[in-house]
C-alpha cells in the first residue's frame, strides 16, 4: 500500500492538512481496499494550527523517510522558520527518491530545504512574487494550478489542493480510480484555466502627485474609446518617444500593456456583475472584435469570458445555490 505522511509544521493551515489528508484516505482501489495509508507526523507531539487549536500528533520525522510520498501543507506567516531537523529530513527524504510535495505556501518549505532549485514551482498567487524574490533559483509560475516535475510537486492555493491530489492519484491509480474521488469531493477531474482567473490584477503603483495621474484617470473613462499612444502623448504634452519612456519610468510598463489590463479589469467587472453578452462588454471594454477580446482575456486571465462568467457571476450562481438550500437537510 501505498504512505503518504502530511508534514505538520507550526501554525500549519488547517484545510491545507486536511485536504490532502481525506483525499488520500477516501481512495480505494476498484476492488474496495484502500488504495493509499495517510499518516500526520511532525517534529513535535503537539503541534499549533492556524485557528487556535492544537493538534496531537502520533508520528514523529522518521515517518518521512518510510513514506512513499510527503505533503508539506502551508503555514501562517506568524509560524516560525522550518527547523534544521525538518529540512534535513526534507533533503534526506528527496534523497532517497521519496514523492514530495507542497499545497499553498509549503512550497516556501521545500524551497528554504533547496527542493526546487532549477524547477519549476507555484504557490498561492498573492505570495508567487515573495517566493520569487527569495528563492531567484525557483522559477515561478503564478498562474497554474500546480506544477508536476515528476519527483517534486507544488499546488496554489488551499483549494488547489483538490487538484494536485486528484493529479497524483490519477498518475497512480489511473483515471478511472481518480474521476471516482473527483465525483467524492464533487469537483471535477479537471478545472478549466488555472489559477490566473482568480488573481486580482492590479495596476502597477503610481507615485502620489505624479503627472500621470490625470491621463490614467481619463483611460479608464474612455476605455470603450480608442485610444492610441499618439493621442496619449499629446493629451500629456510630450512626443510619443518621450511619453513611453516617461509611463515606464513611473508605471514599470509600457502604455499599452496598461491599456489592455485596463480592458481587461473592465471586462472582468462586466461579466462579473451584469448580463450583458461577451460581444457588447467586448465594445464596453474598448476591444476591437469579439474574437480579439476572448483571445487577451484568455491569455491575461487563463480561461474564456464564459467559463469566467459562469465562476464568478454572483446572479448565475445564485439559483443553483437556492435549489441546492431547498433540497438540503438538516446535518447534510
């Protein structure tokens, strides 16, 4: 059988614990016996959670080195670095050929035990950008769900958890085996795009006072307009090679880049909360064509306006909701 031992570190994220934690345990294989055994091991017998409460923990680091594969659920940032035990055992463990992987920001564990130097890694999109900068030997990627580099593995956020798991038991176990524990957890084998359409796509700081201020405010008051680097330039006073230089000085991009991040968060906001059709937010949003508008929203966003729309549309949601509360039962 197949051992899997969940690392719980300090102040560990409850949900990211125990999403691996029931996935594997509820596996089994067609013929009704358990497909994988699942223990918790920590470098203490007690062990702080994320939420005020303490959990108890039977198995110490020598389960690490008799898994197949580990876990590394994410931490709070109040918990204190991964311990020298910890990440020797990490190293020991990868050493040895061991199934490692991280959910949400346990990916900063096996980066701090140099576990993904020259890989390819994700975490939670809101501390992609930290794990970036500490770890310039990772090459980060935001935007996915989570990322398979055969022996070392790292999911996005909480939720995401879901995903990596399915992925390994499919890669185990097959298809067949891993689409029954989707329809378990009632979420689909696969998502459609990846952790980009959940990202708050900001627009990059302007210094307070700055010059620029006024034109950025008038882009997004005529972003169903056109608007060329030309007429850009002349509304700031500068020629077009000054003004582009000027925006990255004070933006970090360029003008364009702007502007279509611009259309975008617009577009974002009108299948969010209006039922208009994709080809009037594609002219609400500035975008020349239907078909120019789904192809940079796909490659900004990471799926298409409809699946967006479908996510995250509080009306569309909202009788599936209702039916679902109607049908529900007390305790269910």
């Amino acid at each position: 059988m197949h051992s899997v031992a969940i690392l719980v570190l300090d102040r560990v994220v409850p949900f990211d614990m125990a999403a691996p934690q029931q996935t594997f345990a509820w596996t089994h294989m067609p013929d009704g016996r358990p497909a994988y055994r699942v223990r918790l091991c920590a470098e203490t017998p007690e062990v702080r959670a994320d939420g005020g409460f303490t959990l108890r923990v039977d198995r110490g680091l020598e389960a690490l080195a008799e898994a197949d594969t580990i876990i590394v659920p994410g931490c709070s940032p109040e918990a204190a670095p991964p311990s020298e035990p910890v990440l020797a055992a990490l190293r020991q463990a990868a050493a040895a050929g061991t199934r490692i992987a991280s959910v949400c920001v346990g990916a900063f564990v096996l980066a701090e035990a140099g576990l993904l130097d020259g890989l390819r890694a994700t975490t939670h999109w809101v501390a992609a950008g930290d794990l970036a900068r500490r770890f310039p030997q990772v090459e980060v990627e935001p935007d996915v769900l989570y990322v398979d580099n055969g022996q070392i593995l790292t999911s996005a956020g909480a939720a995401a958890a879901l995903d990596l798991c399915l992925h390994m038991i499919r890669r185990d176990l097959g298809s067949a085996v891993a689409a029954n524990i989707a329809r378990m957890s009632v979420m689909p084998l696969e998502r459609e795009g990846g952790q980009a359409q959940f990202i708050v796509h900001e627009h990059p700081p302007v210094p307070r006072g700055s010059a620029l201020e006024p034109l950025l405010e008038w882009i997004e008051d005529n972003l169903a307009h056109e608007v060329t680097l030309g007429t850009l330039a002349e509304r700031a006073g500068m020629s077009e090679r000054t003004f582009s230089r000027r925006f990255r000085e004070q933006t970090g991009t360029t003008p364009l880049q702007w502007l279509l991040r611009a259309r975008v968060r617009r577009a974002q906001y009108l299948l969010e909360n209006t039922d208009h059709s994709v080809e009037r937010i594609a002219r609400q949003a500035g975008f020349g064509s239907p078909t120019a508008f789904r192809e940079r929203f796909r490659k900004v966003v990471g799926t298409t306006p409809y699946a967006y729309r479908t996510a995250f549309h509080g009306k569309a949601n909202a009788p599936a909701a209702r039916s679902q509360a109607a049908g529900a039962t007390p305790g269910s």
